[in-house]
C-alpha cells in the first residue's frame, strides 16, 4: 500500500475498518479508502462515499458521498448507480431530481442491481420521474422478483391481483403472495391468509387461513 498498490489501499483500509489482524481504526480505514480512490480504485471510491455517508472515521456530509457516489457510479459500479439515484430521489447531497433518479435507477438496474429493478418498477408504477407504464411495472418487479426482493414480490402479487398491468390472474397472485410471505412479509402473510380463507387463487382452506393469520400477527 505504501508502494502505491491500490488493491493493497483497499485492503488495508478493509482491516482497519473490520478489525481484523489490526486494531479497528476507522480514522485510518477512511484515510487509506481515501488514497485508494484518489488513485483510481472504483470500489474504494464507493467506500469512500459510504464513509461520508455514515460519518464513518470523518465527519458527515452527504454533498461529499454523493460526489463520491457518482464518481464510483461513472466508473460502473451497479451499487454507486443505486445510491446516486436514491440521492437525487431523496434529495441527499444534492438537489431532488426525480427524472435523474429515474435515469439512474435503470442505469443500475441494467447492470443487475435488485433494489434498482424494484425502485424502478416503483417509478413506473407511480410515474416518478418518467411516464406511467403499468406493464413496465410489472416488468421490473417481476424481474426483481425472480432475484429473490420480497417486496417486489408483493408488489408483483398485488399486480396479478388487480390486474394492473398484466391479466388478472388469481393463481398467479397467491402463488407470488406465499414466496414473499414465506420470506418474511407480513403484508403477504396477511393476503396469503386471506386467499386460503376466500378461496382465492388456491382451495379454500379456513386451518391455514388460521395458520397464516397467527403467523403475521405474531411478526406484527
């Protein structure tokens, strides 16, 4: 590292930051992710940015990790693209733009990032930042969903359900309810509960309506 390697930077600024074989020192953790990314390092830049983020070894300041999330993020690192984009959405570090949000939000979910895919179907569901398109939608969250999002899993299940964006399909909604139920959504607990107790999209069932419902009340 002190011979200008700037993997070694990166590492060395990773042991600092964990721990590990060296006293935790996130002063020195940021100061080597500094130098790593003044050389260059993309994934330095990103950590870079997280510090600043964080407040994590230097002072908090959101203009400072967005100039490094964009760096990071013209450099194609999928998770800088992320973050650029939930800045100009969320107005962190720079000013709101919601079309540049969108815009950075498929730049990222192209390069395969999953909160990307979701936050973009969520773009086009709700016309954020770009036109509406409901089939859009459900094109994005339905590939967010195959990368195992549980709440693009709902969304695409509440989609199926109404119908929007894609033919009402009953099986299809129960079917996407119960993955993101099985992982842990309390919303879709409570809507595969509801299917077993109706008979929607699946053989009425009132014991695992029972189940179901015991289940999401007892996660809250």
């Amino acid at each position: 590292a002190e011979n200008g390697n700037t993997d070694a930077m990166f590492n060395l600024a990773c042991c600092f930051a964990e721990g590990e074989g060296v006293e935790q020192d996130s002063r020195k953790a940021f100061k080597w992710w500094q130098r790593a990314a003044g050389k260059g390092n993309v994934d330095a830049m990103f950590n870079l940015a997280c510090c600043f983020k964080k407040g994590f070894g230097v002072a908090q300041d959101m203009s400072k990790a967005f100039k490094w999330y964009q760096r990071a993020a013209e450099n194609g690192n999928a998770s800088a693209m992320f973050n650029v984009a939930c800045c100009f959405d969320e107005g962190e570090g720079i000013e709101q733009d919601m079309r540049k949000a969108f815009e950075w939000f498929q730049r990222a979910a192209e390069k395969g990032n999953t909160n990307a895919m979701f936050n973009l179907a969520c773009c086009f569901d709700n016309g954020d930042g770009v036109a509406q398109d409901k089939s859009k939608a459900v094109e994005w969250y339905q590939r967010a969903a195959e990368k195992e999002d549980h709440d693009a899993m709902f969304s695409l299940a509440r989609c199926f359900e109404k119908g929007d964006g894609v033919a009402q399909d009953m099986g299809k909604a129960f079917e996407w309810f119960q993955c993101a139920a099985e992982n842990g959504n309390t919303d879709a607990m409570f809507n595969v509960a509801c299917s077993f107790y109706k008979g929607d999209g699946v053989a009425q069932d009132e014991s695992k309506a029972v189940e179901w419902w015991q289940r999401a009340a007892e996660k809250g």
